[in-house]
C-alpha cells in the first residue's frame, strides 16, 4: 500500500486556501517544536459563518495537506461546528495519515483553534452565541 493516500498527494500538490486574509477577524499560529514546522490560519466570520478561511504552512506535505482539508472542512460551516473539528476528522477526510504523522493534523486543529480564540477575544460577545 502507498504510504500516502491519492486525497494527502492531492491536497499536497493542490492545496486549497493558501494565502493571507489581510482583514482576517481570528489569526491562530502553532508550531511544532519537534519537527520545527508552522502553520498560520486566517479566518473571516460573518453571522457566526465561517466566510473565507486561508492558510500558511511552512512544514512537511501532510502539514500542508492536513491544512488544505482542515479549511475546506471549515469554510462555510458556523463558527461553533469549526470549533468541533478535530485533528481525527481531518486525518479521516484524507483518507488516513501515517501514525507518525498524525502530529501534522494536530497542528491544522490547534490552529484553527487558536484562530478561534483570537476572533472571540476581539469579539467577547459572541463567544456565548455559540
Ligand atoms: Fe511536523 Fe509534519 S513533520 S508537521
């Protein structure tokens, strides 16, 4: 069996929502200090909808991959269903990692997390709506 899934090879060569959000309402950055890889995500919240989310990642494929599917599991969806997103979910929407990747997909939910919890600090107000 190829140790990558053809989704993980996808998302890796064609990855979705690479980029900056200039105007983005939550900004979450996380790293690995094992592997030394970074990741970056940028969320824009309209009405409790997630409108447009992008990422940075500078580390390995399934860092890449694992954000590329994070965001697109995201995008669109209410604020309080991304805050349910797991690393599990993005590894299961790849079709699977290596065990010994799964700390990549670790990295896209913390991240998003963190973006998260940027938006409700500038936004205390919504974080009862959800
Ligand atoms: Fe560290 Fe992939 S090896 S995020």
């Amino acid at each position: 069996m190829a140790l990558y899934s053809e989704k993980v090879m996808d998302h890796f060569r064609n990855p979705r929502n690479v980029g900056v959000i200039e105007d983005a309402d939550g900004i979450g950055e996380v790293g690995n200090a094992r592997c030394g890889d970074i990741m970056k995500m940028y969320l824009k919240i309209k009405d409790d909808i997630i409108e447009d989310v992008k990422f940075e990642t500078f580390g390995c494929g399934s860092a890449i991959a694992s954000s590329s599917m994070a965001t697109e599991l995201i995008k669109g969806q209410p604020v309080s269903e991304a805050m349910k997103l797991t690393n599990k979910a993005v590894a299961e929407a790849l079709d699977g990692l290596p065990d010994y990747k799964m700390h990549c997909s670790v990295l896209a939910e913390e991240a998003i997390e963190k973006a998260l919890e940027d938006y409700f600090e500038k936004h205390p107000e919504k974080r009862k709506d959800v």
